[in-house]
C-alpha cells in the first residue's frame, strides 16, 4: 500500500511532466502507424503533394481539435455562451482561447515535427511539387523528371538514391528546426508568464493544493446533496405525498460559479465559488467584478466538478 501511495504521489506531482510524455509517445507511435500500414505514397505527378500534406497535417488538425475539446475551460468558456443576455466574453475570452490554443497545439506539433523527421510524408509531398522539383533537378541528370517515382523507387536507380537522401535530409532538418522552435518558444514562454506573475512560487503551490480539495469536497457535497433529493422524490412518487422543501442552487448562482475566473489583487479569493460565496451578500453578481484574466492561474478554470487540477 505504501508503495502504491509513492507511485500516485509522484504522478501528482509530476502529472504535467506524464502528460506531455504520453502525449509525445502517443504521437510518435500513431506516426509510425501511418508510416508503416495505411501510408502508401500514389508516386503520381497529380497527388503526391497533395497526398502527403494530407498525411502530414489532417492528423495534426485532428489532434489540435481533439485538444479543446477535451480541456474544461473550453467548455466552461462556451456552455450557456449563446443563451446568456450578455452574449460570449469579449476579452477574456480571447485571452482564454489564446492560452487553450496553445495547450492544444502541443500535440499536433509533435505529430508534425515526430512525421518529418521519419520523412516519409515530405518525401512523397515535395517530390510532387513542381517549385521544388525545378530545384532538386538543376545540375542533375535529364532522367530527374521522373522525380514523382522517387518515392516508390521506380525512378532511374541512379538518381533515386540521391534524390531521396536530400528528400529525407530536408525533412529532418526541417523536423529538427520545429522541435527547437517549439521547445525555445515553451521556454521563453513559461519564463515570461513566471516573470509576470502576481503570485508567489509557495502561495502558487498552495492555491493548487485548495483547488483540489475545494472539488473533491465539491463532488462529495453534490453526489450526497444529488442522492438525497432523487431519494426524496422518489419516495414521494411511490408514497402519493408532498416532498419536503430542500434548498437548491438556483440557475442564476450555477451560472456564476461557471462563470471565467478573473485575477484582482484587492481580493484574495482562490477560485470561483471562493469568490462568490464572499460577494454574494454585497453583490447580485460577480461577473461584474473587476479582474484581469493571468496566464500562470488558467489552473483555476480548468478542473470540472469530477476532475481535480495539476500539482
């Protein structure tokens, strides 16, 4: 057992740290699936450019997609969006779109970057490409034309070889340059967002320490509050009686606590329903509560009343 709570603390301290591990290990093992089963390259003047930039980025586009939606903040951002008097959040939402962009564009970056440097895919795509081809065949012998065989080896075997070792060197070298990118744009990134934090390093670390148990509490309050009303009325069903009066969250008070969290200095409140629990005496709502939306706390919108947030 001791050794069991070891393993669970250290994924919760280092679930960010799994997450993209499993992710790049997912990516790199799907592109390996595609390379080797279902990719087969037409070697056709007509298709090959197509073709491979298909196999290269509709998957990406697919794991980019699949990125919002399963993040909670894009559902929380768009449920009841087009209901509400007040219409979708202008700003902040922007700002919150921006931030789920990134997160979700981490897949598909290293599906893209995983499938260049296997080659493959840019193989077939630029060997279809006229612009290129121009480029790859000057100097070269006549028998380059044939650069749309390359890929299937059906070209003269002479140039094959040659063509498709720049083929393969332009895609790894292109692989290589987007890894970097990515890794130095995540570095400057997180260092920027740390920079500008209003939060401290330990105040951070307990902020997250109270989201959990703040939606651990949550779920127990509203599976036991949930089982005790259903209860009721299905006794009252079968008993022909009146059910006893219990005290519910209206919609008004579900749509606030659901509502973006937005960071105010003057205000210590550590999530959502922190805040309106505390303004609900002074204040109808707490949407009009002035707050800025900061990159380092999107941890605040992001667990569901079932999931609990990073460590």
């Amino acid at each position: 057992m001791d050794k069991f709570q070891a393993v669970l603390d250290l994924h919760l301290k280092h679930r960010s740290a799994l997450g993209y591990g499993l992710v790049t290990l997912l990516t790199a093992g799907g592109e390996r699936i595609f390379s080797a089963v279902i990719f087969q390259c037409p070697c056709s003047a007509a298709w090959n450019l197509l073709y491979g930039l298909v196999f290269l980025l509709v998957p990406a586009l697919a794991l980019f997609l699949l990125g919002y939606a399963l993040s909670a903040r894009t559902w929380r951002l768009l449920t009841g969006c087009c209901a509400r008097a007040k219409g979708c959040p202008g700003l902040r939402g922007v700002l919150v779109c921006a931030q789920l962009s990134a997160a979700a564009a981490l897949a598909p970056l290293t599906r893209v970057a995983v499938a260049l440097l296997g080659g493959s895919f840019y193989e077939c795509a630029a060997s279809g490409s006229a612009a290129l081809g121009r480029h790859l065949c000057s100097g070269r012998d006549p028998a380059c034309a044939e650069q749309p065989a390359v890929p299937c080896g059906q070209a003269a075997p002479a140039e094959v070889q040659d063509l498709l070792r720049e083929l393969k060197a332009q895609s790894q070298v292109l692989g290589w340059a987007l890894i970097a990118v990515v890794i130095i744009f995540l570095v400057i990134g997180t260092s920027i967002t740390r920079c500008l934090s209003p939060i401290s390093y330990m105040q951070l670390k307990f902020w997250k320490i109270f989201l959990e148990k703040e939606q651990q509490i949550l779920k127990s309050q509203a599976t036991e509050h949930a089982t005790e009303l259903a209860k009721e009325n299905i006794k009252c069903f079968f008993e022909c009686s009146r059910p006893k009066e219990y005290s519910t969250p209206s919609i008004k008070d579900w749509q606030q606590i659901s509502s973006l969290y937005t960071f105010n200095p003057r205000d210590q409140y550590y999530s959502i329903l922190h805040k309106y629990v505390n303004k609900k005496e002074r204040r109808n709502s707490i949407t009009s509560i002035q707050g800025a939306v900061i990159p380092i706390l999107d941890f605040v919108d992001s667990p569901g009343i079932s999931s609990s947030p990073e460590l």
